[in-house]
C-alpha cells in the first residue's frame, strides 16, 4: 500500500487513501481496545477484561460476538469446582487485522497534503 500523493486532485487518488484499509469490525473505539488488550497476552478472563477496559457485561459479551464471528477472538468457558470462567483469546487473524488496522492509523496520521504552489505560480 503506497500513501504518497499520486498527484491528481481526483480520480484514483482517494481509492488509495490509508482510510479504505482500516477493519470496519476492530475501528469502534471498544472493539479496538478489546483487540489491543488481548494483543499482550496469550489469553483473558472475562471479567478482567471487562475491568481494565471499563465495560458493563453486556456491552463485552456484545462486543465479543461481533469479534467471534470475525475469527478475531476465540472465547471458552472453564469450570473450576461449581465456577465457570471465560476466557478470550485473540486468534492470528485477529492479531494480523489489529496490525494492519493500526499500519492504517498511522499511515492517516502521517499523511500530508502536498504543498501549496505560491499564487500566479
């Protein structure tokens, strides 16, 4: 992906645009920090997950779904005795996905437009 202007005003100029890279599923602003918190560790229990992200239960067990049936996270349940625990994963296509969704933030943060030519130039 190249993000130099290609020096049209118009045209193919906006289908390169790093803003058609990004992953409409990690861009909310909770999903992307579900993705990143996972990104550290081999896997999370819900509940703290849910603590250091500051979420209700619903609104991760929503956000969750939406990353299971991307193939983002994998989520199981272990019991302990008469406790049950889940616990997240972020899967390699969910690690691949956060990395290029952050390859396109930086690359929209970086971009520049191309100088102004003085008047009458």
């Amino acid at each position: 992906m190249t993000t130099e202007p290609t020096g049209s005003s118009t045209g193919d100029a906006a289908e390169h645009h790093p803003r058609h890279t990004l992953d409409e599923v990690i861009h909310s602003p909770v999903r992307l920090s579900v993705v990143a918190a996972l990104s550290g560790v081999e896997k999370a229990d819900f509940k703290t997950l849910r603590d250091t992200i500051e979420l209700s239960d619903p609104t991760l067990s929503k956000q969750l779904t939406v990353l299971e049936a991307a193939g983002y996270v994998e989520i199981s349940k272990e019991r302990s005795g008469r406790r049950a625990r889940t616990w997240v994963r972020l899967t390699g296509a969910g690690r691949a996905a956060l990395g290029a969704h952050l390859d396109a933030l930086r690359a929209i943060a970086d971009l520049r437009l191309p100088p102004t030519p003085p008047p009458g130039a």
